[in-house]
C-alpha cells in the first residue's frame, strides 16, 4: 500500500471503519512511513479534541417545543404539497435543521462538564433477549444495544 | 467367518465412532470451561441478531482474567459503542447517546455446564473433523446435528491452541446463517488493564437495570409477583425449563422461564392481563398470547417453525 491509498483512508482508519485486511496493511504502512505517521497523529489528535468538547444539553421539553413548533409551522401552508414537498418531508426536513442546529450546539465550547445522571429500570424485552444470548458464547451475537427506558 | 469379520468390523466403528463424538463433547466442554482464561484481540464479524442479516464488525479483547471489551467498528449507527464485561457487570457505553447501560454480566448467569453437556449429548449428534485455516489458526471444526426435526444443525471452528470459537454456522432447511467469523487474531503479551475498566465520563446517563432474581418453585415466584405464575414441567423437542427469573417484582410483575435444548433457547414471559409491564411495551401485539389466565410471550433464537411449534403447545397446555 502507498502512501496515496493510505492517506485517502487514513479518516477510515482513525474511526475504526476498514475491514481487518486493509485495517493491517494501513497499520503496517504508519508503522514504516514517518509521513504518513504525522498525518495520522495529526488526525487523531484533531478527533480527541473534537471529542473532548462538552455537549450542551437541551431544556427541559425543548424536545416537545420544537416538534409543536414544526407542526405549527408545517400546519398552515398547503403550498408545500403543491411544490413537490409533502407535510411529512417539511417535518423531517425541519427536525433534520433543528438537528443540525443542535450538533453546532454540541459543538461549542461551554461550561465544565455537568456530574453524571443515574437511574434504575428493569430490562425490557430488547435488553433482555440480547443479554440472554450474550451469555452464549456458541451463539456468536453479542453486542448488546443501549437501552432508553428510565431516561 | 465374513459374517464374523463384518460383526466385528460394526463393533469397531461404532466404537470409533462413540469415542470420537465423546472427544467432541469434551472439546465443546473444554471450550466453555477455558474461555474466561484466554488472552487474545480478535477482529471478528457478527450476526446482530438471530433474526438479522445485519452484520456487525467488532474488536474483540480478552484479558484472559475474565474480562472481555467489545468495540463496535461497523455499522455506523453503533460505531463507537463499548461493551465492557468484567464477569459481574456488563457495562454499554454508547457516545452518541453519551449513555452508559450496566446489567449484570451474562457471564455470571450462565447455563451450568454439566446440564448444558446433558443437553447437547441428548439434543444433537456431536462430531469433529479437522476444519480450514482461519485468522491464519489452525481450527477444528465440530459439528452438532440435531436429533429433533426442525432445529438447526450448528458447526463450530474451534481455535485448537485456545479453543475459542473462530466461526459459528446454523443450517436449517438449507440456509445456512454465518453467526460468528475472525478476521485477524492475535495473543499479545501483555494487555493495559486500563482497557478492561468501566471509565464513565462525565456528563453521560447511566441507566442501571436490576439484576433478576432467581426463583426454583411457582409459589416462590407468587410471592414476588402480582398474579399466579405457570412453570410448565415437560416442553417438547428437547427443550427443559433451565431456569426462572422475576424480571419486574410487584406492581408490575414479569417472569421469565428460561428455555434450553443445550444450544438454542428462547425465554417464556408472563405477566398479569390486566397490567402490561413497562418493559413489554414495544413488543409486537402478535408474539403475545393468553393460557391459564396470563398473557405470555415466546421470544428466542429458533427458527419461526420450532417458536410456532412451542407457542401452540404453551398455549393449550401440552403438558
């Protein structure tokens, strides 16, 4: 691998996104390349910083306000349709703005990191059938997802 | 005197072949019993779930002390997920919720390995041949038939160094799912015990889930639940009830009965009909049934024929 191809997936590598093949011949090339070696440092370093930025958090039912807002803004006009754009796109379109908006909040430096919130639940059904294969080790599924209830 | 040569020539296959299933017992039974204490970093491809095609790309770390860290690579949508077992916790940290799930470790929960080896010896024809390179490991392969019509036939490439499952395939009616695959396999020297903590950072959700509490008889369950419990004493197919759990106490009440052939299983849910359990809620209308009073709900890792099979027989009762 040169470093040509290398560079174009160094991003690829830094997050963890090449298969195992390409993921050690990337590897083996930084290993010998000092060049190449820098650019990778210089990108991890940029993803811990980015990654080290505190999240602000919304208020209280800023989730509930805003998807009144959408409605009320989508609700009145029936010129959407019209222009090619259904009440359904105007929301996704509108809630994948605000999304964005919130990211750019995400990003901002701010305060100092807030303490951590804890609750306790019982597992639904999702946790609890991952968590009952998991504990297999001849069923070769394993990755248990995040549960949202009791946030 | 052929006659006499061909008697003893069956003698000794089937002894041969006795044998031989017996050393793929032993070498399934070995494999649970060693894996706690292997070291080793794996690139491995997986199934997300038993009813997926979904796959899931994952480094897969063991400490050798008991310890596993499992870090999400592909998809996407999980990438960056951790999944941290220490042997009594399971901790999940996903960045982009900036939320942490701690359950206890399946680990601590596992099926005792002497009824599991029951099992399997009395569900499935065990046999092991010699199986193809993979990682660059020389492997084993075993392969498990099913006694009973309609299960899956499950073979397994064991690493024969650490007798770590490399590859997992389930067969059933000709399909053939790919569960589990190495890509690259390592054994480093030394592994940075920090890796093998749960750092919760700052600013991140824990949600923890109560253990289960582990129940022998209906009446013990009662006391714990909002209505009169059913453990079914026999199931088909060669399925035992392994064990029972309270999921929920009082006011909610959900019980868990935990189903095993040995390979497969599948969990029993009831609850109380004139109280769904929050944790039941986005469970789909159709997987859920009524006998003896109590909704129940059939979940597992079967194909759709054997859940169908074993939600008739809970329903009316084939005990």
């Amino acid at each position: 691998m040169n470093c040509r191809i290398v560079i174009s997936k160094l991003s690829e590598y830094v997050d963890q996104e090449l298969g195992g093949r390409e993921m050690l011949l990337v590897r083996d090339h930084l290993h010998q390349c000092p060049q190449c070696a820098k650019e990778h440092a210089f990108l991890v370093g940029l993803k811990q910083r980015m990654g080290s930025m505190k999240l602000e958090e919304p208020t209280l039912g800023f989730e509930a306000r805003l998807r009144d807002a959408v409605y009320a803004s989508a609700a009145p006009k029936s010129a959407p349709k019209a222009a090619g754009l259904s009440l359904r796109a105007a929301v996704v379109t509108a809630v994948a703005a605000a999304s964005l908006s919130l990211l750019a909040l995400k990003l901002m430096p701010s305060t100092p990191a807030e303490p951590v919130s804890a609750s306790s639940t019982t597992a639904d059904w999702v946790t609890d059938q991952t968590s009952e294969t998991a504990r297999d080790p001849f069923v070769g599924i394993s990755v248990a997802p995040v549960s949202h209830s009791g946030r | 005197m052929v006659a006499r040569f061909l008697v003893a020539l069956i003698g000794l296959s089937a002894l041969a072949a006795g044998s031989h299933a017996q050393s793929a017992l032993d070498l399934l039974r070995a494999s649970l019993e060693t894996r706690s204490s292997v070291r080793a970093s794996m690139l491995q491809s997986q199934s997300l779930g038993p009813s997926s095609s979904e796959r899931t790309m994952l480094k897969v770390e063991m400490d050798g002390q008991n310890r596993v860290r499992r870090t999400v690579l592909q998809p996407l949508r999980l990438q960056g997920q951790v999944i941290l077992d220490d042997g009594r916790t399971l901790t999940i940290i996903a960045p982009d919720s900036r939320a942490v799930n701690q359950l206890p470790s399946p680990a601590a929960r596992m099926t005792p390995i002497d009824l599991r080896m029951e099992l399997i010896g009395r569900n499935y024809r065990v046999s092991r041949s010699r199986g193809e390179t993979i990682a660059g490991r020389t492997t084993t392969l075993v392969t498990c038939r099913p006694v009973n019509r309609g299960m899956p036939t499950r073979r397994i490439w064991l690493d024969r160094e650490t007798l770590v499952p490399l590859r997992i395939q389930s067969t059933v009616d000709s399909t053939t799912t790919l569960l589990l695959d190495t890509l690259s396999f390592e054994i480093p020297r030394s592994m940075p015990a920090e890796l093998f903590e749960a750092q919760i950072p700052a600013g991140y959700s824990v949600v923890r889930i109560s253990p289960p509490a582990r129940v022998q008889t209906e009446q013990e369950a009662d006391a714990r639940l909002n209505f009169r419990s059913w453990i079914p004493r026999s199931v088909p197919m060669g399925f035992v009830a392994e064990s029972v759990e309270v999921l929920a106490s009082r006011p909610s009440g959900l019980l868990a009965i935990r189903l095993s052939d040995g390979f497969h299983s599948a969990t029993l849910y009831q609850w109380d009909p004139r109280r769904l359990p929050d944790s039941m809620r986005r469970l789909d209308e159709e997987a859920i049934f009524s006998h003896r009073g109590l909704r129940m709900a059939l979940l597992g890792d079967l194909p759709r024929s054997v859940m169908d099979r074993l939600r008739e027989f809970f329903s009316k009762e084939g005990v």
